[in-house]
C-alpha cells in the first residue's frame, strides 16, 4: 500500500459526459501527479500540482482539467468524455515538487474509466 | 512523449533463472532512473532507482546495472520466482517539466514459470 488514495475504483460513463476522479496524496506529500495508462500511449503524464499550484503539463487534452485543494486532495475532471479517454488514471505523490532532480514517485491504486 | 526505449516487450524465465530488462535513453541531462513494478489491477510500485553517479545498485534479488557511455541502464532479476511475474517500466525525468515528471518505457510482461 503507498499511501495515496484514489476513488472511485471503477467508473462507467457514456460519450459526452463529464466525470471527476479524486486522488489524496501520502500524508505530508506537496506534490500530485496524474497519469494516464492506455493500451496504445502506454503510462503518460498528464499535470503535476505542488501544494495547490500547478506545475508541469503533459499531453494534457484541453477538455481535461485538475486542480489541488488545501488539504493536497486533487481532482482530475475529464468532459465530452469519447471512447478514446477509455483508460486507467493513476494519481501519484511525492514529498517535494522535484525542482532540480526528479523526487521519488508513488503511486495510488488507479481508476479505470470505461467510455461507453 | 516517450523518451525511453525499453526491450523485450515479454519475457518468459524460468524459476530460478535471471530476468533481464533493458532500457535506452537519448537524453544525457537524465539524472534519475527508476524502475517500477505493475501487478494486474495495481498502480506501478517503485522497484529499485539509480542516479548516474553510480554504475550498479543492488537490492536484494534485483539490481540496476548502469552504462552513462552507451546511455543504457537494465533490471537485473536474480533468483526469479513466480511471485515476480509482473509488468515492469523503467523511467526517466520529463526534462521539460524541469524533472517534475516521469517518462515511462513501454513495459515488459515478465512470466516467471515454476
């Protein structure tokens, strides 16, 4: 167990829809990272928020948003979901935000989105 | 985004044999390798990480061996047991998030027989 915590486990949706996925980080952790791990794009990075700020993008698609609270939860909102967004989404933490060397990463349990 | 090139996409391995698993990286302002290990309905759990100032790490059963000339670094699974079947990626920092980030291989499905 890593210590982030990821809800819902499961989530199934139709096309068009909107969708939020939540993440809480290790205890102490600043820093959330969400993923996306498809069977085509494999494991790919998405946002990077440290301590309520964002910090980094990815292929991040515009229709997909995040945000971090002051408590350090953070939220993934996906809209006008496809078939495509069909995907695993992991959140993972690390104690500092890794400016100047890459901190270590760990990662929650995951959500698996079904587009429908 | 892929910035690391991992090879064998599978693996089968005896019990008992060795496991091994390369990754090749273009990017010399790499500073930070890890290796993650993915269970089927699991998130990637870090294995084992080295930085370039070494050229081999071990823990327990599993080593990374690092070569910074050829831009090279490979898991070593020593003694592999059936437990160990599992998906593996190596990784590397997204420079251009200024290392905030992962880059992940392609994984390898390693099948240790008994």
């Amino acid at each position: 167990d890593s210590g982030v915590t990821q809800t819902p486990k499961h989530l199934i949706t139709a096309t068009g829809q909107r969708v939020t996925l939540r993440c809480s980080p290790r205890s102490g952790d600043l820093s959330v990272y969400w993923y996306q791990q498809s069977l085509d794009q494999g494991l790919q990075f998405l946002i990077h928020y440290y301590n309520g700020e964002e910090r980094a993008k990815g292929n991040i698609l515009e229709r997909f948003s995040a945000q971090q609270f002051p408590d350090l939860h953070s939220e993934l909102n996906l809209s006008s979901l496809e078939l495509g967004d069909s995907a695993l989404y992991f959140c993972a933490s690390s104690p500092r935000t890794g400016g100047g060397h890459t901190d270590t990463q760990y990662f929650g349990p995951g959500t698996r989105l079904t587009v429908l | 985004q892929q910035q690391v090139k991992q090879s064998p996409q599978s693996l089968i391995v005896q019990k008992g044999g060795i496991s091994i698993i390369n990754c090749a990286y273009e990017n010399t302002a790499f500073d930070y390798f890890p290796w993650y290990q993915q269970f089927p309905g699991k998130g990637p759990a870090l294995l084992i990480a080295i930085r370039p100032d070494v050229s081999e790490k071990k823990e327990g059963r599993f080593t990374i061996s690092f070569n910074k000339s050829a831009k090279q670094f490979s898991l070593h699974i020593m003694d592999s047991q059936p437990g160990d079947s599992a998906t593996y990626f190596c990784a590397a920092p997204l420079t251009d998030t200024g290392r905030r980030a992962l880059t992940f291989g392609s994984g390898t499905r390693l099948q240790v027989q008994p």
